[in-house]
C-alpha cells in the first residue's frame, strides 16, 4: 500500500533476503511467508533490526518499523542521530461546557484565521452536562497563546464560559 501511494514498485530487497536468510538459518529456514518481509517499496533503505531478523523500511521521510514495542524501539535506536527534529509542538487545553456542534463554525473560523494553528475538539459527557476541551497546538508560541485568546473571545461571546488547561 505504501508502494503504491509512493507510485514505486514492490522488490525484493537483497539486503533483507540476506538477512533474513542467515536469521532463520537455525529457525526451521527461509519460507515464502518470511521472505514477504524482504519486500520494500522500491528505493527504500533498510533500518537495522537487532531483535528479530525483519529490517524496517525508510523510504524519503516514512519510516515503517515492528508493531512490536521492544522491537520498534530498537529499531528507533539504530536511527539515533540520523533523524531531523523540528520544533516542539506546543499545545494549550481550553475547556467548556457546551456541545461540539453548537461551537464548530466557531473553531473552524478561528483556525483559519490562525495559520499555524490546529484544533482538536475532544467532547465528553460528565456530571450530566455535554462539554468538550479544545486543544491548541502550534510550534509558535506567539500563534498559540492569540489563537488561544481568540477561541476564548469567540466561546464568551456566545455565552460559554472557559476553563484554562481543560475540565
């Protein structure tokens, strides 16, 4: 599926069929099923695997790794140093007691108006009442806090109160 949303083909990568050729060596041997993952989307790298013989895949910015933790986990190590960070994502909780529909024109317009900006809208229903916590995330702390500032303007302005950091 990656392959085909990358617009490459699916090979066998021989780097991969190696290693995993010498890992089931003493493991009842290499089948057809445990040869499917030598198969990357064409152009991919491989990330180096210490704990079971299947590599992970680094294709431009994607990374494929185990759904296993441990696994992934070594895996994220082999990368150590080699992956680009960015900023940190900030984020800010503004609660309210109000539906999700009855704010929704309200949290997109403010998001439009606030480039750099995204909302997340988490409902809930407690004490009886319907409410929702809206979270703010940029890498700006600038952006942030006047997105923040106007959601809340815009939630008083109907009627709702707010609450920092979420109910």
């Amino acid at each position: 599926a990656i392959a085909a949303a990358l617009g490459v083909d699916v090979v066998l990568h021989p780097v991969a069929q190696e290693t995993l050729t010498r890992y089931y060596e003493q493991r009842g041997g290499v089948t057809e099923a445990r040869l499917r993952m030598a198969r990357v989307p064409e152009g991919a790298d491989l990330i180096p695997n210490r704990m079971s013989g299947a590599p992970g895949i680094k294709w431009g910015n994607i990374f494929i790794m185990a759904g296993v933790p441990h696994i992934t986990a070594g895996m994220l190590d082999a990368l150590t140093g080699t992956l680009e960070g960015g900023l940190p994502l900030l984020s800010h909780q503004i609660g309210c007691w109000c539906a999700e529909n009855e704010v929704s024109t309200l949290l997109a317009d403010t998001e439009t108006a606030h480039e750099g900006c995204q909302i997340g809208s988490y409902p809930f229903f407690r004490e009886g009442k319907v409410g929702a916590n809206f979270v703010v995330r940029s890498t700006d702390p600038s952006m942030l806090n006047d997105c923040c500032a106007a959601l809340k303007t815009g939630l008083e302005a109907l009627g709702y109160a707010t609450t920092d950091g979420g109910i």
